[in-house]
C-alpha cells in the first residue's frame, strides 16, 4: 500500500528542477534583474578648453565623468551579536548585490560610507584580522583596477567614547586611513573623514583630525588662489599639499547636524515613527559647531553620509547639498540601495540603485514551496486512483 504514496522518478525529477530553479532565480538571477534596471546618470563631459584652462587643468584634455558606487552600514556580524543563518542570509545578499553590481555597471571606484564592520568596536585583534577583514575582502573582492575605499563608522572602531588607540590603529592600517583621507580620482577629489573624531574635545584622535582638517583647508584655499596676503601667502602655500583645483566631495559616515529626518521624503526615507525623533549630537549627528567648520573649512560641492540607515536629502543653508544613503543590509532595511554617481571636477549627477526587497524574496520562497506542494499532493492522488482502480 505504500508504492502508490511514492512519486515516479520522472515526478522527483521535475519537483528537485522547480526548487533548483526558485533557488537559482532567488539567490543569482534576482539581483541581475533588480540592478540590469539601473543606469548611470547622463552627465556631459566637463566644459569647453576655455573653461578648463581657466580653472588651472589641462585645456587639451577636458575630463570624462568617472563612475562611482557609494554603499553604507554593511554591518558584516561578528561572533556576538546575530544567528548564524542570519550572518549568512544578509551576507550572501550583500555579496551578491556587490558582485552583481560591479559586474554590471563596471565602476571606477566604490565607497563604502562607514559601518563595514557590525563588532568592529568589541572584537580582539586575531577577530579583526583573521575573521573580519577576510570576510570582507572576500565579499568585496574586485579586480585591481578598481578603487575600492571605506571610511571609518563608530561600529569599525566604536562611538567617541570608547575609541582606543589599538581599534584605531587596526582600522586604519588595514584600509590604509588617517583622521582624514584624500582620494583623487582622475582630477576628482573625496576627503574622507572619521566623523567619530569630530567630538571637538581635543582627545587623542579629535586633535589630530581638527590639524589635519586645518591643514587640508589651507591647500584647498591654496589652490584656489586664496592664500592670505599676496607675498606672505605665496611664501606659505609654496609648502602646502598639491590639491586639484576642484571643490572636494566630503564623505563621513555621521550625517551633518540637522535636529530629525522630518523633512525627507521617498521609499528608503525613515518610517513616521522615527522621523520626528530629535537626533543627538555627536551621537546620531555631527555637532552644529563641528558641521559649520566643516562647511567652511573645506567648502565641499556634495557631502555624503550614512550611520541613521534611512535615505534623507538636505539642502544645507550655504547651498551645499547632502545625501544620507540608506543600509545596503536586509539586516538593517527591506529595501536597500546603492548610490550611483557620475562625476568630473565641475559637476556631479546622481541616481539611486534599489536591490531586491527581502519580503519579495521571502515571499516568492513561500508561493512557489505551496505550489510545489499542492503539485506533488495532486500527484499522490492520482499515483492512488490509479492503483486502487488495479485493485478492482
């Protein structure tokens, strides 16, 4: 009586297909799907020779935009916090978003805004440096060609407070960082900035961010011709560091100061139980007095940030606009993304990339088990008529 409760081969066969087909369609061909749809926004080559000898470059060669991703709060688990099927589930996902991503659209050079590591603040050094950074470097991994750089977030190295020389120093010697980094990439300049530095209240690393910021802010106004005194100020900027003659874009993981995320909007925007919440400074925000030297200092073009895992836009009172980028984790959002960036020394275009939603995903899992249930029932049943109708 149990022959006629067995599925045929030919049945098993079709049935072990259909869920290597859900599977392969789930964990491969979905993220190609979702990131096929993506484009790089349109921006002109930079302007006429005229104008590109007047800024000081080279008239002969004006600059094609170069192709940047920008992704944030990755918060790869340690061995604390999380189960590990959740390690590898939103793991795997960010592995292939990346992969599928770089593959695709062939950047010039990604960052990622802070947060690459979730326990980077509490793991030991053979953690860090056995465990950590080969995970990373396997779930990133790209071809030499391409700039591959991150910026420091307050779970790489821990908040203000809990900041020790040795999370430091690990971080930065495996990313190759200093309080503040300058990345110049085909006459485009990134200033990366550990915005957990930025307490402003002269500790070991805030001194040495606040010199480093002031020295930088020199160049920059060195190369803009803006020196100081004709004389004294050519004397001094003869010593300054070369910067291009191109208004920095400032990447931190900490947004600038702003009091909530009441005023932004869209699909990665944060939820309305949320977005009237107040931020504290130096904690969800950079402090007002910190954000205004920045701005001032450096006179960024485009400032982008991360670490509150909601998308925002903010237009600052000095003009400068700010992009606050979502989690590229299902851990932290249902609905991740990747900025997209075209970029030359005079201008900047910008588009949003959103991966698969994890509820889709999870969804599609659900229908397509049932359905293969409901089939293989059906089957049953008639496997069943079928011998009880030799029985009579």
């Amino acid at each position: 009586m149990v022959r006629w409760m067995m599925l045929s081969r030919r049945h098993l066969a079709i049935l072990c297909v259909g869920l290597a087909s859900v599977f392969l369609y789930s964990e491969y061909v979905i993220y190609y799907i979702a990131i096929w749809q993506c484009s790089w926004p349109h921006l002109e080559p930079e302007g006429p020779a005229s104008v590109a000898a007047q800024k000081g470059r080279d008239s002969t060669n004006p600059h094609q935009p170069i192709r940047v991703l920008f992704l944030a709060d990755t918060h790869l688990l340690g061995s604390r916090l999380g189960h590990w099927f959740d390690r590898l589930r939103r793991e795997w996902q960010m592995e292939r978003s990346f992969q599928t991503a770089v593959s695709v659209h062939q950047p010039h050079a990604v960052f990622v805004l802070g947060d690459l590591l979730d326990e980077g603040k509490w793991c030991s050094d053979k953690e860090f440096w056995e465990e950590y950074l080969v995970r990373s470097r396997r779930m990133f991994r790209h071809n030499a060609d391409l700039q591959f750089h991150v910026v420091v977030g307050n779970h790489d190295i821990g908040f203000h407070y809990d900041v020790t020389r040795q999370k430091l120093n690990r971080f930065q010697k495996a990313f190759n960082l200093s309080a503040v980094t300058t990345v110049t990439i085909q006459g485009n300049m990134f200033l990366l900035v550990n915005s957990v530095a930025l307490d402003e209240d002269g500790c070991f690393m805030c001194a040495a961010a606040e010199d480093q910021l002031k020295d930088i802010s020199f160049s920059l106004n060195c190369s803009r011709g803006l020196g100081g005194e004709e004389n004294d100020g050519k004397m001094q900027c003869r010593n300054a560091h070369k910067l291009p003659n191109t208004a920095p874009i400032l990447l931190m993981h900490y947004p600038l100061y702003r009091n909530s995320d009441a005023n932004c909007t869209g699909p990665d925007s944060a939820p309305n139980n949320e977005k009237y919440t107040t931020f504290k400074a130096r904690y969800d925000v950079v402090s007002k007095s910190a954000s205004q030297k920045l701005l001032w200092w450096l006179q960024p073009r485009l400032v982008l940030t991360a670490h509150i895992h909601h998308g925002c836009v903010v237009h600052h009172p000095d003009g400068t606009l700010e992009h606050t980028l979502p989690s590229f984790s299902w851990r932290n959002r249902n609905n991740p993304s990747f900025l997209m960036a075209s970029i030359h020394p005079t201008g900047y275009s910008l588009t949003k990339c959103f991966l698969p939603e994890e509820s889709s995903v999870i969804v599609l899992y659900v229908i397509s088990i049932l359905l293969m249930l409901i089939w293989t029932c059906s089957k049953v049943r008639q496997r069943r008529r079928v011998f009880l109708s030799k029985l009579m």
